[in-house]
C-alpha cells in the first residue's frame, strides 16, 4: 500500500474519530504543462506540480468540505472542519455517500504524459499545418495542455480506490484575415493518438474558406453543426441531464422521463471511456463509473445520479457523483449512417456553422437560447458551400433542435475546450432542419 494511501486513509479515521458521520477523502498528484502561443510563435511554457487533498465530511446531513495541502496540519484542517459542520444548517437533500466495497476498472493513463517536457514540437507541427492550408500568412495562436494524475480516494463507508489519468488537449485558431478564422482542436488521453497537424489543418482550411465575408441574412436554414459547435450543445444537453439540474428546474429535461424528447435516430449516452480526457475509473464518492444512455432513440431513459439524488428519485446512483451535483463525464452521440460528405450533399440550401460561443438561455426550463457562431460561418447551396456569411446569431429551443435532427455523420471528434465545450464529448457532423437564425441585436 502506498505510502499517499496510508496518509489519506488517516484522515478518514481522524474525522471518524470526531464523530463524524461519513467522511470521504480524495488525493490527487497532479502534473501539469501548458504552452501558449500566438503570432505563429510559442509565448510561454510552464510546468507545475499539484499535491491536494479533497476531504468531504458530513453530521447529521451537515455536508463540508475543504482542501488539505501536501498533507499539512492535516488534525487541525479535519477538526476544524468538524466544528464547521457542527454550526452549518442541515442539507434535507443529502442522502449519503455510496456503500460498499468496489472492483474498479485498471487506469490507462498513458506514462509519456508523466514525463513529457518539451510540448514545443507539437505546436509548431500544429502551426505549419494550418500554414499550409491557409498560406504563410495565417497567424495562428492558442494553448497546448497537458497532465497525468495520481489520485487515491477513500471514504469511512468501505470504497477505496487509485486512479491514473492522463490527457493532452489542443486549441488552436487561424485567421487567414482579421475577419477570417477558424478553429480546431485535438484531445486525446493517450500521446500515441494525438495527432495535432488534424487540428492546425482545420482551423487553417476554415480561415481559408472564410474571406470574402458577407452579412448573413435572417430566417429558417437547414443547418450543419461541425463537431466543435454540436460539441458545445452535447456539453449543455449532459449538464441539464444532471438530477440536480433537474430538481432546481434548470432543465429542460424536467418530468420528462419516458418521453420523447428528440428525433428518433438521437442516441446520447455519458461515457468515461479510456480515449477520453475526463476518464474516471470510480466517481467523487467512490463509485465505479459506467456507460449511462441517457437518450435513447430520442426517449429519455435515466437522470444522471449521486447516491443522494438516486434516493430521491427511488433509483439507483449512476456513477456521476459530484457530492453535490451529478455531472456527466463525457456525452457521445451515436454515429448515423452517412459520411460528412453525404451529410453536406443533403443541404439544398442551408449554412454550416463550425464552432460557437455565449450561449444563453432565455428560459432554462423551456429550453429557449440563443448562441452565437464563432469563426466560419458557411451558406450551401446543393451541398457546396458558396459563401462565407457573419453576423448571424442562432436563437431556437433546445427540444426543437434535438427533434428537428435529420443526418448524423459516421464521423465523430473527441471535442473538449475550456470555453464552451466542457464537459467533453464525441460529437458527429449533424444536421438540423428548420432552425432559426437572426442578427445580433
């Protein structure tokens, strides 16, 4: 047993022997990397190392929390976080910590990710690519981050449990012209998988299709979504599907089990699988992580749970903890039964939106909203794209949108970036009909 383990595992026993309740701890050794970059030129590279304890207590229903660092002054953190609790109101919502003892999944982090130092070489492969579709005069800029993650959890109420867990996310954006950009990413967990030249291609062959931009004219259009734009709303959608999100009403999901509520060839699922960048082999509470389909063939078959939430809606937790909010891990839409080629072939006339952001709700439990495309915005004409459009804003419904879904593409990108697309997901080219486009006001 590792020496970490054995240091988590006496804080448990420290606020058990308080009297505590329920007590959960959680250590987590991080190494991080982050370059950034603009102007075709790498700014800055920083490394830095994260030793923290995340400890969770509860008394009677009081639920605390607080971080303990490098396992210093560990006794008086937890008691002092005891007399926390001690003097908090009572959650009526809380209902416990998952029960048990667990076989986990066996952590895939990738070990190069431990020990990479030199990211440089992958944004400069990133930069020449998109150099090379949009011309030596594209200025390209953005972040390349990566980490690898020792974690130990232990909870008074029998999980124990490690994890490894590792990712490298790239973000990058072109402008061909001030008014011509485009964007890409790649994220992976794994070194061997990434592949940033797919990124800096993208966001360089969007710049490129860009220029000669003009005012884009409201109405109804059949849309293509882009990965990184239909990314963004799979992100939203996972979030509302939250128990949490649903019992304080900020879902569209409300009373909707069992109903439909998109197309029919929609499938969403939460899955923490091994390519993705927010791999989990247990939750916040020690729980194994699992697939949960949570749309199915455009019904809506299951919230995702905590144990406090699951007692509350009389079912099981989905291993999704959050102490106190469930979250989704990593939303997949299921692949339809036509290439991005097909798909495009479709659109007699519509526009394909590539990438988005300010997305806002009017009203989060009807599921109004409007967002705001970011980067290319493209008018097709019988399946070809002819102009490049701006100043359009999408301003619809959510449910419309999910059953106004006509195409899904075979392929799928793994998208996660910090601004909008969070939680990450594997999201297809989509096409939506009948959607409604107006100008900024």
């Amino acid at each position: 047993m590792s020496e970490v383990l054995t240091k988590t595992q006496e804080i448990v026993k420290e606020g058990m022997t308080l009297g505590a309740d329920e007590v959960l701890a959680k250590t987590t050794f991080g190494r991080y990397r982050q370059t950034r970059f603009s102007n075709n030129q790498i700014d800055i590279t920083v490394a830095w190392n994260d030793y923290v304890t995340d400890v969770t207590l509860a008394w009677k229903k009081r639920l605390v929390s607080t971080q303990v660092r490098d396992f210093q002054n560990t006794s008086s953190i937890v008691k002092r976080l005891f007399e926390l609790a001690k003097v908090s109101k009572e959650n009526p919502t809380y209902g416990g910590i998952a029960k048990g003892t667990f076989e986990y999944s066996k952590p895939t982090a990738d070990e190069s990710l431990r020990e990479l130092e030199t990211p440089s070489e992958y944004v400069l492969e990133a930069i020449e690519a998109a150099k090379k579709e949009a011309g030596e005069e594209v200025n390209a800029g953005g972040t390349l981050f990566t980490k690898y993650e020792d974690v130990y959890l232990v909870s008074s109420q029998g999980p124990i449990g490690q994890d490894e867990r590792s990712a490298i996310e790239l973000s990058i954006r072109a402008f061909s012209r001030i008014d011509a950009s485009g964007h890409g990413v790649e994220c992976c967990s794994s070194l061997k998988d990434f592949k940033p030249a797919r990124a800096g291609e993208k966001a360089g062959r969007i710049a490129k299709l860009a220029r000669n931009v003009k005012q884009g004219e409201e109405g109804k259009y059949d849309i293509i979504f882009d990965p990184l734009f239909f990314g963004s709303m799979l992100a939203t959608w996972g979030s509302m599907a939250s128990a949490f999100s649903v019992m304080i009403k900020l879902s569209v999901f409300v009373d909707k089990l069992g109903k439909k509520v998109g197309s029919d060839i929609v499938t969403l699922r939460d899955n923490p699988a091994r390519y993705c960048v927010s791999n989990h082999v247990f939750d916040d509470e020690g729980f194994p992580t699992q697939e949960n389909i949570f749309i199915d063939r455009g019904i809506l078959k299951t919230y995702l749970h905590n144990t406090s939430t699951a007692k509350i809606f009389k079912t099981q937790t989905t291993g999704n903890a959050g102490l106190v909010q469930p979250a989704a891990w990593n939303i997949e839409m299921d692949p339809g039964d036509l290439s991005k080629d097909e798909l495009f072939k479709e659109v007699k006339r519509g526009l394909y939106l590539t990438n988005t952001w300010y997305t806002r709700f009017q009203n989060y439990a009807t599921g109004d909203f409007s967002t705001i495309p970011r980067d290319g915005i493209f008018l097709i004409e019988n399946g070809e794209i002819k102009q490049s459009l701006k100043d359009l804003r999408l301003s619809d419904n959510v449910l419309r949108l999910l059953n106004q879904i006509k195409g899904i593409s075979k392929e799928r990108q793994h998208v996660h970036w910090w601004l909008e697309a969070d939680p990450p997901s594997l999201s297809p080219y989509v096409l939506a009909e009948d959607i409604q486009m107006t100008r900024p006001k």
